[in-house]
C-alpha cells in the first residue's frame, strides 16, 4: 500500500475542520446515548451505531484504496488501538447514566495530561517542570470536581464511577498515541473500519452473554442495569435517534482518524475543548444540568491545565505524540 505523501500530514487547516466536526458529533452522539440510557442496553446501542456506521465506512473506503487499503502489516497495533477506543467510549457511556454530561465531558479531558505523562515511559520524551506541574494542577482539579459527588448518597455517590471517565481519558490518549503512529501507514476509512469493527465483535459477544437481560436483575447500580438490560425493538420514536447514532458514528470514525492523520497532535488536539461547551448546553436543555461553582472550579483548573500543556508543545514546536517508534511494537 502506497503511503501518504507528507503533506497529507502536515495540513493544520483540514486537522482542525476535521476534529471540529469530529468532536461536534462526539458531543451530539453523547447528548443522545445519554436520553436512551434509561430504556436500552449500552451494548444494544454500540453494535446498532457501529453495524450503521461500518456501512457508511465501507462506501468511504473506495475512494481512499478499495478493499485492498484495509491490508496492514500491524494488525496487533489495529487491535489493541480498537481495543483502546472500545474500552473509552464504553467507560464513559456508563458513567452518563449516572453523572452529568458536563462532568463527564470535563473529566475526560484529562486526556492530554495522560498523554503528557505517559510521553515518559512511553516514547523517552523528558517532560519539564512546566508540564509537570499543569498535569498536578489538573488532577487537583479532578479532586475538586470529585468533592461533591463524594458527599452524595447512594450508589449515584460512588467513587468508581466518577473514575470511569478518567479511564475512558486514559485509554483514549493511549489511542492517540497509536492513531499517530499508524496514519502514515494507513487510511482513515480503514482505520474507522477496524474500530467500527471491534465495537461490533464486542457488541455481539455481550449480546451473546447478557442480551437476554438475565445479569440485570443482579444488580441495582444505573451504570450496571445500562451495561446488562436486555435488548429490546427501539419504540417508533427512538428508532430514528438509534440511526443517528449509526452515522454519526461513522462520521467521529473517519473524522478523528483524519484529524490527526492531517496534522501534528499538538495543533489539532486543542481544538478537541468544543466538545465542553456542546456538553453544557445539552445537560442545561435536556436534563438542566448545571455544574455547581465547585465543580466549576475543578472544570477550570483541567481545562485551564490541558490548554496550557498544548500551548508548551506549540511553542516548543514538538508533537504531544511523537513519531518516534513505541518500544512494545
């Protein structure tokens, strides 16, 4: 398979459209799995987007190669990338049933910071007093937002749930450190098609063991019931908003993995905060969700400590996920 000529790689302008419309959709996508959250098992609406959105991919992938653009010679770097994105979105969507879409959201972006950190072991990068110290003051800022959902009472209270959007932040930039790595080597449509895949695989063998809801009545926990329910036909007005998952499903897939595919992570990912906004206003129409000035304190300090690590890499002129090689390949 021919390779991408470098100025595939190195067009700001088309990153940033391309993580924009990505993220615009992330949040739209969120906004609806969190409405159907209460009725539908989450494993019910990862295979129905992700069977929807491969379908889309495919008709993409004929004109970036044909069939033959899904041939790699890193298969096992395709697996575990779709592995990774499986287990973040996954994460995340079961906390939603529980906490609000804009904490959610805010939690998650403790992406870049993670990224940050594991540029040390991972890639041999020496990260500055600088950067250290954004990434303490963004986990100050995950201990702030974690205060008041610590004094809540319930199974709605509980710690490990807020922890699911800080693993689905961990398993996310751990992702893009491989999208980074393989663009080169492949397209985006194809690289949408292996995760759309895996989405589907995993869709199928929870279906395959919990489709018939017999592990729901185990358990009380809304992050539990979404994960274990059973499937069930959507009702005439949800099925529309089950084939809005579909593409827009398909439009994240292909619109994230050409985002940084077209530029360095350092230029696009910054763009990626769209997303907070979207969740503000989605949990204020929907659900009139409003983070109290506690929570907002911590929400800023993340933020505040995410933008300022990308403003350090612009300056250094340096890519938050190097090209260099990752030794467990």
């Amino acid at each position: 398979m021919t390779a991408p000529q470098p100025s595939q790689n190195n067009n700001p302008a088309l990153g940033i459209f391309f993580v924009v419309l990505g993220m615009t959709c992330i949040s739209v996508n969120d906004m609806l799995i969190k409405l159907l959250s209460g009725d539908y098992p989450l494993h019910q609406m990862v295979f129905v987007r992700s069977a929807i959105g491969i379908s889309f991919n495919l008709v993409v992938l004929q004109f970036e190669g044909g069939f033959a653009a899904l041939k790699t010679d890193r298969p096992f770097a395709h697996l575990m990338r779709g592995l990774l994105i499986v287990v973040s979105n996954m994460a995340f969507f079961a906390a939603l049933a529980v906490i609000p879409l804009a904490s959610a959201t805010a939690l998650f972006f403790m992406a870049p910071l993670f990224i940050t950190l594991m540029s040390i072991p991972l890639l041999g990068e020496t990260v500055g007093p600088r950067r250290i110290a954004a990434v303490v003051v963004g986990f100050v800022g995950v201990l702030i937002m974690l205060g008041p959902w610590n004094a809540g009472e319930g199974a709605a209270g509980t710690v490990w749930v807020l922890l699911l959007p800080l693993l689905s932040a961990f398993t996310y930039a751990s992702m893009q450190i491989l999208t980074r790595r393989l663009g080169v080597a492949s397209t985006a449509s194809a690289m949408a098609i292996y995760i759309q895949g895996t989405f589907l695989v995993v869709g199928a063998l929870f279906w395959a063991v919990a489709g018939d809801g017999q592990y729901a009545g185990t358990v009380e926990h809304p992050s539990l019931q979404f994960l274990l329910r059973a499937w069930r036909w959507p009702d005439d007005g949800d099925l529309v908003l089950f084939l809005a998952l579909g593409g827009i499903s398909a439009v994240i897939g292909y619109s994230l993995s050409q985002a940084y595919r077209s530029a360095p992570a350092a230029t696009v990912a910054p763009f990626e905060y769209v997303a907070l906004p979207l969740a503000f206003l989605w949990g204020w129409m929907f659900w009139g969700e409003l983070p109290d000035a506690q929570a907002m304190g911590g929400i800023a300090l993340i933020v505040g400590a995410g933008l300022y690590i990308f403003m350090r890499e612009g300056i250094r002129r340096r890519e938050v996920a190097t090209r260099r090689p990752i030794r467990r390949w």
